[in-house]
C-alpha cells in the first residue's frame, strides 16, 4: 500500500503542477482516501469521493449568498450537506464528503477555490486509479512469467 500512496500522491502532485496548481493539496488527499488494493476498489472510492466534493462545492457555492459563515449558517450547510449525502446513498464516504466540501467552500470565500478543490479531487482520483491500475499490469506480468519458468 505505501507504494501505491507514494507513486499515486507523486503523480497527483506533478500533474497538479503540470495544470498550474501551485500546491496540489488537494490531489495528494484524493489519493489517500481513494487508494486501494485493486482497481475495481481504487475507481469507485475516488468516483465517491469526486461526487461527494461536487455536491459538496455546489451546496457551499449556494450557501454563500447567506451571511457569513455564522453558526447558524455552518449548521445549516452541514445538516443540508449530510441530508443530500443520506439521499444520494452512495457510499458513507461520499455523506463526509459533501460536509466536508460544503464547509470548507463554505469557509473559505475565496473566488475559485470551490472549482479548484473539485479539480484536484478529479486529478488525485485519476492518478489513483492509473498508478493501481499500472501496478496491477506489472504485478500480472511478474507472475505470468512465474509460472511459464516453472
């Protein structure tokens, strides 16, 4: 697993450069939530973690037409965010996701940092992905070739 996180967060990382994002946090942290022992595992944990991050944006882009972010305000994202994460029901992962992407888009203000914080997931979930997939291939490989030594 450490060489699947390390490949995959490396990957993440540059890719996020190579697009023009001067620190892909981001995208290392799609990696570390999505990475998995098999591709099948790896495609749907970073497929739930994308859509749970563009709920989650789009639920904290509508809430800042409300006051700042008061208690009232961030408890009310968050009870939203958590209702719509239980309706959609695609996995527990993708209910924390949308809370956590409504409060930090929430939070922020920043023009932007919802789109970029849902473009970084898209890259770390596609380096995830690749990098298992790729590893997979190898590891395949390595053992047909195992077995017609035998």
């Amino acid at each position: 697993m450490a060489v699947r996180v390390a490949l995959a967060t490396g990957l993440a990382w540059w890719l996020g450069h190579w697009v023009g994002v001067s620190r892909p946090v981001f995208a290392g942290l799609a990696v570390l939530v999505s990475v998995q022992p098999d591709v099948q595992g790896a495609s749907r944990a970073a497929a739930q973690r994308l859509l749970g991050v563009a709920i989650g944006v789009g639920l904290g882009l509508a809430a800042e037409h409300l006051p700042g972010p008061s208690t009232v305000t961030v408890s009310l994202v968050l009870a939203v965010a958590f209702l719509v994460g239980d309706l959609v029901a695609a996995g527990p992962g993708v209910n924390t996701q949308v809370g956590v992407s409504a409060l930090l888009v929430l939070a922020s203000r920043q023009p932007g940092y919802g789109l970029d914080r849902l473009w970084e997931t898209a890259l770390g979930g596609a380096a995830t992905v690749f990098v298992v997939a790729a590893l997979a291939v190898a590891t395949s490989h390595r053992q047909g070739r195992r077995l017609n030594r035998r």
